[in-house]
C-alpha cells in the first residue's frame, strides 16, 4: 500500500508540475500574440498576465466548491487545459483578421486557462488531505508548480518559439498536458470512477492536437496570407521576432513582429537619408559603427565611400543577419553588403557589448527598432548615449534613427533631448518615406570641429538625398512637442511616450 500510494501522489504532484509548465506557456504564448498582433507589447504583457493570476486566484476560490469525484474532476481539467490551452493561438490567428472583438477572445483565453489551472492545486490537495501531513502536501505541491513555472520560462524564448514557432508551442505542450490526463486514466483506473468515458475524452482530444499540430504551417500561412493580404514568399521564427517576407508585383516587404520593417519600393529614401547626412559631416569614416540594421542596407550605403575601411555591425538576432547573408532576393537589396570582407557582424546585445567595447569609431549609425519595450527603450536612454560616447573619437558623427515626429513627436523629441545632453552639437531632420509617412533621425557630432551643414565627402548616385541638410531639418508646427523629459533608464518615460502616440493609431 505505501509504494502504491507513493505512485499515486508522485502522478499527482507530476501533473501539477506539468500543468504549472503549461500553463505558463499558454500565457507566454498569449502575451508574444499579443503583441505580435496588437503592438504595445508592454501593456499587452502586463495585461495579460494580470488577469491570468486573477483567473488562478477566482479558480482556487470556485474550487471549493467541488466536493464528489475529485480526481475524476481533476482530471477532466487536465484535458481541458491541454485543448483549451494547446487549441488557443490556432483560434487566435485565425479570428484577429475577422472579428472585431478580438481582445475580448484574446482574454478570455487567458481567463479561462487561469480559471483552470486554479482549480487544480486546491483539487490536489483536497485529494490528497487525509493521506499526506499538511505540511509536506503544501511543501511538495507548491514545489512542483513553481520548478514547472521555472522550466516554462525558460524553455519558451531559447527553444521552443524559434523550434516549434508560437502556434506549434501552444499545440505541443496541448498534447503534453492531455498525454498526462491518458497517462492518469490508465494508472490510475481502479481510483476513477468511469475511467472508460475519461479515456476516450482524453485519447480524442489528443488526437485533435495531433491533427492541427501535424497541419499547423499549412493553418499558419492560411493566417498570416489574411493578415498581411500579401503573397508570403518566407517565414522564420527566431528567439527574438517573427520575419515574414511577402512580394506584390515588384514590392517586396519585410515585417517583423507584424511590423513593417522596409519596402523594397522606398527603403532607398529611409537608407539613405538614415546614412548620407552623417557620412558626410564626419571628419573621418575609415572605422564605421552600426547598432542594429541587421538587414544590411544601411551598409551597403556605407560602403558607397571608398574611404570606408572597416564596417562593424552589432545585431542581436543571428537569424536576421544569417537571413541577409544568404537569401538570394535579400541580397540584391543590400548588394550583398553583410558579406564585404569590410564588414564584422557582431550578434549580441548592443547595450552590453557598447559598455566592453575598447575600439574607437569615427561615424556610428544607430538603427535599433522603435522603443516599443523596456528591453529597447534602454537603447535610448542616457546612460547608453553616455556609453557611446566613449566609443568614439574626438569630432566623431552619430546619427539615431528616431521614429516619427508627426504620428510620435513627444517620442521623437524625447530622444532628441536625451542626446542632448550627452553630445556637443545635435540636431534633427526628417524625410518622407510613403510606407511610413514622415520620419525622423537625430544627429550629433561630438564635438565642435564641424557643423551640420558642411558636406566633406559625397557619393555619387544617389537617387534621394542631395546633401541640402537645411532642406530636411525644418519642422512644422504639428511636428513640434517641446514638453518631453529625458528618457533615463529609471524612468523610461519614452516606452510610455511611444505606446501612447502610436497606441492611438492602432
């Protein structure tokens, strides 16, 4: 009797870590749709694990509520769950296109799944009350669900999203958790009652899983051909972003995270008046500096001034720039500037690798996504700016793409500020790129050996900027925000900016 009973809590406590596991999953999952598909990554998180903890605490309080056949319950809720759960991003990437209340199915998800997992522990223990001392059951129980929240945490952004991708994690750890409810109907047969009709519940549900997981790309590219209306000629998943490439007659788009990264169309006006500017006021650009702009057209401006020796590009994602290194239509847009023998690439965390830097550079282009994050809004922040300052020499040029002064101008102005506090001479200037109106960058120069306005080099054919600098700094009044703080990395006033600017337009 006591090993049978030892097994008999052992499934239990392993279904309670595997539960915890997959329950955090499902929420990780939601959160990364959320923002994926809605933007404000920030807020959606935030949200979205709120009302999860709120759905655990209302579960664990209806649990008292049950009072015959616990284990029976507890493991119909384990099947549950496990479709509720693994069936949820299919459901959400099919709706968002076609329904228009898509937040409130987005959060009922998450309740219901919270709802769920919070009647589970309380179950647990009431199942096993009279056969364990209080103090070991909470001691044990509690153990298990928070080592399975650990692993979930853990697992979801350094394998399963960039193995499985966020529609075939959910599924996955569906079948796990149902795979456990078949497990427990088998073992523990003579403890349920009508273990037949639990069996066949299980058994068929998984076998849904299964049946979506195995068509899950096919359901994915049906989804986002909806949701980009585009022809979808790549996708990949990476442990940071979603790419998706699409082409439309001659355009082709490149999106991140649902975002639109560039336009074959236009891209051209955004590069060049991203690099131009600040090449051309440099005193030197024999060393250049590239902080993100992983897609390597920035560079491939770059190296249009023979003077250019050596090219450094820190990127996070290896996946972005090992994808414009070898996609044969990619590399016509950048002239296959990642693979210059000019032209390191660095993957790893720019905020980390500035602060361990020792080389000096005379230009550097920043070109990081929008701060739409705390874990991007850093790189906007003063102590980073303070850091790149030690990175380059006396009379140096830096140029910092800075989102859009008319849909964001407290954004805009923010960054602009912050800057300013750092460097000895800053200005601002905008151009107007169609796939994405009117947008802005922030220069500076550390030092006072120059000006804005002075034109030391030029490349020839260039089919957009025309080294005018005065044509491209005049800002109009809707354009104008001048009460903004400086974005500090105890505040990150400017994430706050960001998503209320263009939260409004979503």
């Amino acid at each position: 009797m006591g090993k049978k009973f030892l097994r008999f809590e052992f499934l239990l406590l392993f279904a309670v870590f595997i539960i915890a596991t997959c329950g955090l999953i499902y929420e990780l999952v939601a959160g990364t749709l959320a923002s994926y598909l809605l933007g404000d990554s920030v807020k959606q998180f935030s949200f979205i694990i709120g009302v999860y903890l709120f759905s655990m605490g209302i579960g664990s309080f209806f649990s008292k509520f049950f009072h015959k056949n616990l284990l029976n319950t507890f493991v119909e809720i384990e099947i549950l769950v496990g479709l509720i759960g693994g069936l949820s991003s299919v459901v959400l990437f099919l709706l968002f296109e076609s329904v228009e209340s898509f937040q409130f199915i987005l959060y009922l998800f998450v309740f219901v799944t919270g709802f769920l997992v919070g009647l589970e522990i309380p179950l647990l223990m009431n199942i096993l009350k009279d056969k364990v001392e209080f103090r070991d059951l909470v001691s044990n129980v509690f153990t298990f669900d928070y080592i399975g929240a650990l692993l979930a945490s853990i697992l979801f952004p350094l394998v399963l999203v960039p193995k499985l991708g966020i529609m075939g994690t959910s599924l996955f750890f569906g079948m796990i958790n149902v795979s456990i409810a078949i497990v427990l109907c088998f073992l523990l047969t003579k403890e349920l009652k009508k273990p037949y009709f639990l069996k066949v519940k299980a058994i068929f549900s998984f076998l849904v899983l299964l049946t979506v997981f195995i068509f899950s790309d096919v359901i994915l590219s049906y989804s986002e051909g909806k949701l980009y209306g585009e022809n979808i000629i790549y996708t990949s998943t990476t442990p940071y972003q979603r790419i998706v490439l699409t082409h439309n007659k001659s355009d082709y788009r490149l999106y991140l995270n649902n975002n639109l990264q560039f336009s074959s169309v236009d891209e051209y006006r955004y590069h060049e008046a991203l690099v131009h500017p600040v090449m051309s006021i440099a005193k030197e650009v024999k060393n250049v500096l590239v902080l993100g702009g992983g897609d390597g057209l920035a560079v491939r401006e770059i190296l249009k001034y023979k003077e250019v020796q050596k090219v450094t590009l820190v990127d996070l994602d290896e996946g972005m720039t090992k994808l414009f290194k070898i996609n044969k239509v990619l590399t016509k847009f950048n002239q296959n500037s990642l693979n210059n023998p000019k032209v390191t690439v660095v993957n790893t965390d720019a905020y980390i690798w500035a602060k361990s830097c020792t080389e000096k550079f005379d230009v550097a282009i920043i070109d990081f996504p929008d701060p739409s994050n705390y874990s991007l809004g850093k790189l906007y922040s003063l102590n980073f700016y303070q850091t790149m300052k030690n990175i380059l020499k006396p009379d140096a040029a830096v140029v910092i793409q800075t989102t859009s002064p008319y849909f964001a101008p407290k954004s805009f102005w923010c960054i602009n500020k912050t800057v300013m506090q750092v460097f000895p001479q800053v200005d601002a200037y905008h151009a107007y790129v169609p796939s994405f109106g009117e947008w802005g960058y922030t220069i500076a120069i550390n030092g006072f050996g120059t000006t804005f306005n002075e034109v030391n080099r030029k490349s020839p054919g260039l089919k957009f900027y025309n080294y005018q600098f005065d044509r491209f700094n005049y800002f109009t009044n809707d354009m104008i925000s001048s009460q903004v703080e400086i974005n500090r990395l105890d505040n990150q006033i400017l994430v706050r900016y960001f998503d209320e600017e263009w939260g409004k337009l979503q």
